[in-house]
C-alpha cells in the first residue's frame, strides 16, 4: 500500500482470495509455497484432508445459513413472540455487536489453540444458539441465543481464512479455498428463502431447530475427518493498531461503515417491504431470494477482475449502483416486476461492494492480513448492528419506504467518500 504522502511503493500486495457472504467476506491469504507446506496439517493430497476440507465447507454453510436465516422469518417471529417488527430486527442486530467483540479478542487470544478444536467448538455453539432460538419462552432468551451466535461468528471470519491449505498442502490450497467459498456462497444463497420456506412449511421454531440438526451432523463430521490443525503462531495487539492508524484502512473503515449501516438499514427489513408494500407472494419472495444470492456471487467473481485494476475506484462506482437500486425501490416499490428486477440487480452490485470494503484494508496493511481481517470483520459488524437498529427505528416511526430511501443515501455517501479518498490514497496494484 502506498499513501500519497509521498511514499514509495517496496512491495507487492498480499494476494488474497476473497470469499464473501451476505454480511462480511473473509480473504484468504495465499501465502509462498514453503510458508504453507511447514504448517500443513495432513499428508498434502490425501483423502483425509480433503475429506476435512469439505468438512469445513459445510460448517461454513451451517453458519453463514444461520447468520442469513433470520431476515426471511422477522414477521413470523414477531407474531409469533408478541414484540414489534422493529424489535424482532433486534435478531440481527444483537449478533453484530457480539461478532464485533469477539473478532479482535479472538485473533489476540486464539493463537495457541488448535484449529481443530477451535472450529468444533464453533460448531456447537451454532448448534445450542439455534437450539435455544427453537424453545426461548421469550423474545429476550432469543436475544441471548443470537448473541452467542454473534461471538462465534467474529471468530469463525477470523479463524477460516487460513484452514484450506492447511488441509491439503500447497499444491491443492487454491481448490481447497474454492471448496470453502462453495459453502460460504451456498449459505447465503440457501439461508434466507430456506428461512422464508420452511417457515411457511412448519413454522419458524421449526425452522431453527431444523437448523439445529443440521449442525449436529456436521460437527459429527468433522470430529470424524478433521485432523489436529496448528495455530499460525503469536498475535499481538501492536498489529491491530498497526491497521487502524493507517490513512488508506481509515478512510476504507469509515466507507465500509457507511455503506453497511446503508445495507443493512434496509436488508433487514426487505421481507416485511416485498410482502407488505410491493405484495409479492412468499413463493415468489423466496424465489428472488436465491437469485439474489446467485447475482451475489456473479458479482463476487466479477469483482476478482475489476479489483486489479482498481479497488477503490470499483467499490465507489459499485455502491453508487447500490445507492440508485435501494432509492429506486423506495420509489416505485409499488410495482412488482420493476421492485424484482432492482432487488435482483440489488444482489449483484452488493457482490462487488461487500468483498471491496475487505480487500481495501488489506491491501492498506498488506504484511499483516490476519490483523487487517479482524479489524475489517468487528468494523462491518458493528456497522451492521449500527444499520439494523437505524431501520428498526425508522420501521417503527415513519414507513417501509422511508427506510429504503434513508438507506440508498447512506450508501451514496460511502461512494462519494470512496471516490473522494482515490485523492488522498493509493493502494498497491494487485496481481
């Protein structure tokens, strides 16, 4: 990275692959080839660790599932509970805050513990968190339940990133991180209209504890295949600093921010706005559903390409696209197939925005990606709590629309403040 400070560029920026999902992306660093082989964790190729990679897979599918599932049952849970729609958004606000939290506490305290161990442990606080959400007598036990569910996933963005090749040895380390990227996809295309069927199908407690089982047999899974995964070694508090004193991670810190309290201003409440304002059926909600999922990962590997040439300049241009489809729909929501197509289009730019407010602040702090990505993860995560309270007031005290419109400016002020920072930062040409 190279600030325009009159620094010279000494060296390349740390390639990463990046993997993103409905609320954050993850990077995985593709580190030398000698740098991986003294960590891999089984016989590079054999069966068992790939075995293990598709074990972590699914247990990233499980989470992602869970994360995402919530935003197509806001409605049934809050009949279901007695508590407001704006209160019930509290479901995904709750497990921000505690991602937030735990993202940095965990790269600081995480590095002497197995992998292993740690991604199982992960798995079954998923699974007593949507156990809990099942039975909870009340609204506030299911707060509790997605704030244990917060934590680990601040922590499971933090640890996944470097696993895959550590599985399978450097050789096989690009197609292990694809195979991690198919589950991270899969559960934010599935979650959602997964939530909004099963919940018309057996209701939404149902619905969790579905969720529940789901997790169970893949942690059976991976007790079964995972082989013991070292740690990469000491962190330190000094790299976190390191991150959030620099003048390119601030001004990618603070547009990340704006353009996630923008989406998820109006993310968190877009089932209630497709049923209630636009009257779509719930067959045909969950349907655009998954093509916003699938729009979200074209966009995604779109992305790739467009970040080599520029990284902040594609992320400014992406969210003003952003900006226009969320006014858009506030202003002719009204009308089905025009409210369809921006919301499909929707997913399909936010492919390109979401993984662009990582891949900034890594190449802001190239030599330290692990830090960079917990620093990026408790960023976002406290922006997304930030946006889904903002919605929860505007839903309660003004309409559907009016949050819509709120969040598309939002958004539009991340462009705007992205474009403006390419005057005052440059980022490091990635390959």
């Amino acid at each position: 990275m190279t600030e325009t400070e009159g620094e010279t560029p000494t060296r390349r920026a740390t390639q990463v692959r990046v993997v993103s999902a409905s609320s954050c992306a993850a990077a995985v660093p593709i580190q030398p080839a000698a740098a991986r082989a003294a960590v891999t964790a089984v016989e590079p190729g054999s069966k068992r660790g790939w075995a293990a990679v598709a074990a972590i897979a699914l247990g990233a599918f499980i989470v992602v599932m869970t994360e995402t599932m919530p935003v197509g049952l806001l409605p049934r849970i809050a009949d279901g509970l007695h508590v407001s729609l704006g209160l019930a958004g509290l479901m995904v606000l709750v497990p921000g805050f505690s991602a937030a939290l735990s993202a940095p506490l965990f790269f600081l305290s995480s590095s002497r513990f197995d992998r292993r161990s740690v991604i199982l442990v992960l798995g079954l606080t998923v699974l007593v968190s949507n156990a809990i959400v099942a039975v909870a007598p009340n609204f506030v036990v299911v707060l509790i339940a997605r704030m244990f569910f917060g934590a680990t996933l601040g922590a499971f963005w933090t640890v996944v990133s470097p696993v895959g090749p550590k599985l399978v040895g450097p050789a096989g380390g690009t197609r292990a991180i694809t195979i991690i990227a198919a589950g991270i996809s899969g559960g934010t295309v599935v979650g959602l209209p997964a939530g909004q069927f099963l919940g018309n199908l057996v209701g939404w407690r149902l619905t969790f504890a579905t969720a529940a089982a789901a997790t169970l047999l893949v942690v059976i899974a991976q007790t079964l295949v995972l082989p013991g995964i070292p740690p990469d070694g000491r962190t330190h508090l000094r790299d976190l600093v390191g991150v959030v004193t620099r003048r390119a991670a601030q001004l990618g810190m603070a547009a990340g921010a704006l353009v996630f309290i923008g989406q998820f201003t109006a993310w968190t409440y877009i089932t209630p706005f497709l049923m209630d304002h636009t009257h779509l059926s719930s067959g045909v909600i969950s349907l655009l559903y998954v093509i916003y999922g699938i729009g979200g990962i074209v966009g995604s590997l779109i992305a790739g390409s467009l970040f080599k040439r520029n990284v902040i300049g594609s992320f400014a241009g992406a969210a003003v696209v952003v900006a226009a489809l969320v006014i858009g729909l506030a202003s002719t929501g009204t009308l089905p197939w025009l409210a369809g197509l921006l919301f499909v289009l929707w997913g399909s730019f936010w492919g390109i925005v979401n993984p662009g407010t990582l891949v900034w602040i890594l190449d802001a702090a190239a030599e330290t990606p692990e830090a960079a990505s917990a620093v990026n993860v408790t960023n976002l995560q406290i922006a997304l709590a930030a946006g889904s309270g903002l919605g929860a007031v505007l839903v309660t005290s003004a309409s559907l629309p009016t949050v819509f419109l709120t969040a598309g400016f939002i958004i539009l002020a991340a462009a705007v403040l992205a474009a403006t920072a390419t005057r005052f930062v440059t980022l490091a040409r990635r390959e």
